[in-house]
C-alpha cells in the first residue's frame, strides 16, 4: 500500500476546507434569502389593509428583478475585480477591476468580470459568491419598498428596482467589497484598514435607508398624513402579529448576515460574530422599550421590533471586531436612535417613512459604521485589505480607522442618493412615480395589481378616514392599530 504523500496530504486537506467554506456559504445565502419574507410580513403589516397586496407584490417581486440585474451587470459591476477568492481554494476568476491612477496610487472604480455568468466565469467558487452577493444586494433593493409605501407606482418601483440590482448598489458595493478604492483608503492614505463594513451596515443597510429617504421625499406623504397646519398625523398600519413574526424571521437571517460574511466555515470567529448579532438584537429592542416607554408611558411593540432591528442594522459591520459588552452597548444606542431618528425625519424633515426604514436602516448603518471606528478592538481582520496587523478603532488607538468609516458614509449619502434621485427623476418622467389620488386614497391593491389582499376586504371610502391626531407617539410611522383600513 502506498502512503499518501505530504503534497497529497495538503491537498485534501485544502480541498475539505474549500468545501466546508463553499457549504457554509451557501447555507448562510439561504438563510439571507429567508429574510425576505421577514422583510414582506413587517412591511406589510405597518401598511393599512387596503395595501396588503400591492406591499407584498414589491416585496415578493423585488427578489426576481435583483436576481436578473444582478446576474446580468450588478454582480461582474461588485466583484468583477476583487482577485483570488482566499476562502474558496484562491480562484482567480475575478480578476478584472477598471482602475485609475492619480498620484501614483490606485483608484478601482468599478469591476468587469463575470457577466451574465458567462461560462468561463461560473466557477464553483463564483457561484457561491454570487449567491451569497446577490441575497445582500436584494436586501437593500427591498429597503424603499418599505419607506416608499402606499404611494408607489408599481411600475415606478420595477424599473428602480432593476437600477438598483444593476447601478446603485453594486457599484459602491464595489469600492468597499470588490477591491476598490473605499477599501483602499488603509493602503493609499494610511487611514486604517480603509472603510471596513463587515457584513453591510454601510453596504447594504445605508444604502437602502438612502434610497429610501431620497423616495419618500421625491414621492412626497401620503395623502392625510400631515395636516394644514403641518401636524403630524398617525396612519396606524393594520397587523401588530404580522409586524413580530415577521421581526423574528429577520433576526433569525441576520446569523447567516453576519456569521456568513466570514465566507469560510473554517473561521472559529463565526461564533463571535454570531453571538454579538445576538446581543446587539437584545440590546435594541429592550433600549428601544426604556425609551418609548419614559416618553410615551407605553410601549409600542411595533417600535420595539424596530429597537431590534435598529440593534442588528449597527452590529453588522462591527460585529466581527468588537467584545460582548461593546456590541450590547452599540444595539443599545442602535434602539434609542431608531426611535428619536423616525421622530425627527417625520417631524422636522417632513420625509413620510410609513415603516421607520430611513430611521432603522440609514441612520443605524451610519451608525454601524463609526461604531466599528470606535470600538473595533484589535483582535480580528489581519492584513485585512492589505493593510498589516489588525483591525483598531479610536478606542484602540487608530483615529484613522474612524476617518475611514465616516468618508465611506458620507461617500454613500452623496452617490446613492444622488444617483437614486437621478433614475427617480427620469422614471418620473416617463412612467411617472407616485400612483393617482383616487387610486391611494381607495387602496393600491385593485388598480395597482388585480387583486386585493384580503379576499372578501370591503370597499374603501375615497378619504384618510384612518389618519388620526398624533398624541401619545409622537406621530410614529409604525403605531399599528387593528381597526385600521
């Protein structure tokens, strides 16, 4: 019998641990996926009844356009130029990033490999990274499904959607995952790690919040929703069990979010990761309920389920990087801030955010962000975008690190939102974006798709007989209330 040799011996062993990687990969894309009805039952159940269908169509709809834009431009766009996958064996598929230089640094803007999944590009590898990129990009593509609510013409929605999947997301996505030049800020400028987002407080979440807030504002309130005199008024969306079911199932994705974003199975750090997902969720919802519950004498579970994922939105970048109590501490903040933001953006900036996705998603994931410029501690991410040691925060001793996550914020604020208020602003003014009056105040669900939510749901009266005085909640976006229409 011949004895293996030392050469045969290792390659077994990178073999098995390619595929333990490519497994683990896959699994978390699955569980990212699942995320989508979680997204359709809160949306769903913080919009009136008479919307039911046409919020659940954005949201079911939005996964077939992300997956078909994805595959066709967004992902070769994202991770055409990022080089050899290290956690699946090295492949080198991906290796054509446009790039400029300018002072003698490199500057990659956008990736050119990977199109279509063309067949020299569909390797094992690249087929679990795209699976995986997609069901984050399709994250934040359904975002402004939710701040653009009971207003949105479907048509509207579908062409953005495809803008989003192929444009928008993708190409910051790059210059922060695909090797460009956010990424690179450690390298050129020696500003830490340059902008370092884990698993997508900055990448998806602000992107999406972005969108969202730039939506709401181009597609104006809805109808009832502020008074003459520029009261706020609550249009109280129509199931509180919808709202937490559907919370739960989020939270539930969010390990495959964050954990998966190792790409590696092999990773010990999975169960850190894992375990301050966990906490940060804890920590949002129940700072979230001590807040709501000194100001406004009780506690709106429908703000506590936006606590909690206010906690997971800013603990998916640091999640990686951070102690036990720091991501406790992080969630706890994330849940005061996702209430005092949805306030502020309904009451001072007059933005209509009928699910608080700006406040939960945009602000939390600027949040994520300088967070892990904070508090990151030193103990994981070696050589990480090339840079030596490992990742440090202001706490730690790299001011750097926290110059590079609020430029690759406001990076974010300036491009997402410009380009989304660009498609906007041409798909209003061919298709138009906001669905007719008579239309809104009946409920979008017969004009808009066919079908109601509800079968036997009763004829709407043409008024915002729901909107009602805000008192106790300030005008919150999300106070549900079970005789709403």
């Amino acid at each position: 019998m011949v004895e293996p040799s030392v050469a045969d011996l290792s390659k077994q062993i990178t073999d098995a641990q390619t595929a333990i990687n490519l497994v683990w990969t896959l699994v978390a894309g699955f569980l990212v996926m699942f995320m989508q009805a979680g997204f359709a039952l809160v949306e769903t159940g913080l919009v009136r009844a008479k919307n039911v269908a046409h919020t659940m169509g954005m949201n079911f709809l939005v996964y077939s356009i992300g997956i078909l834009g994805f595959w066709a431009l967004g992902f070769a766009f994202q991770m055409g130029g990022v080089g050899p996958l290290a956690t699946f064996a090295g492949d080198p598929t991906l290796s054509n990033e446009f790039v400029v230089h300018i002072a003698g640094k490199e500057f990659g803007l956008i990736g050119l490999k990977g199109f279509f999944l063309s067949p020299e590009a569909f390797t094992p590898a690249v087929a679990a990274l795209f699976l995986f990129q997609m069901v984050f990009m399709d994250t934040a593509a359904t975002i402004p499904t939710g701040g653009m609510a009971e207003r949105w013409k479907f048509t509207s929605f579908v062409l953005f959607s495809f803008a989003v999947g192929t444009i928008i997301y993708p190409i910051y996505a790059n210059w922060v995952w695909g090797g460009g030049w956010l990424a690179n800020l450690g390298k050129n400028f020696g500003l830490g790690h340059g902008h370092v987002d884990f698993a997508g407080s900055s990448v998806v979440h602000m992107t999406g919040g972005v969108m969202a807030f730039v939506g709401a504002k181009v597609l104006g309130p809805r109808i009832g929703k502020y008074g003459k005199d520029g009261s706020v008024k609550v249009i109280p969306g129509h199931n509180v069990a919808m709202v937490v079911l559907g919370t739960f199932i989020l939270a539930f994705g969010w390990f495959g979010f964050n954990a998966g974003s190792t790409l590696a199975g092999t990773d010990v750090q999975i169960s850190i990761i894992a375990t301050n997902t966990l906490l940060a969720s804890a920590s949002g919802a129940f700072g979230a309920y001590v807040f709501v519950t000194l100001k406004f004498g009780k506690p709106d579970v429908t703000m506590l389920c936006n606590g909690m994922l206010a906690g997971l939105v800013a603990i998916t970048a640091p999640c990686a990087f951070v102690a036990a109590p720091v991501a406790i501490l992080i969630g706890a903040i994330a849940g005061v801030l996702g209430v005092v933001a949805a306030m502020f953006i309904e009451h001072k900036l007059k933005v209509d955010d009928p699910v608080g996705a700006v406040a939960v998603h945009g602000v939390n994931g600027l949040w994520g962000v300088i967070a892990l410029g904070l508090f990151a501690n030193g103990t994981y991410g070696d050589a990480l975008n090339g840079v030596d040691g490992k990742v440090k925060g202001l706490f730690y001793g790299d001011a750097g690190q926290l110059f590079a996550e609020i430029i690759g914020g406001a990076v974010n604020i300036l491009y997402v939102g410009a380009v989304a208020a660009v498609v906007l602003f041409v798909i209003g003014k061919t298709v138009g974006n906001r669905s007719a009056a008579d239309d809104e105040l009946n409920g979008l669900d017969l004009p808009e798709m066919g079908v109601r939510g509800y079968a036997g749901e009763p004829g709407h009266p043409a008024s915002p007989d729901t909107a009602e005085p805000s008192t106790s909640n300030a005008g919150s976006p999300v106070v549900v209330s079970q005789t709403a229409t």
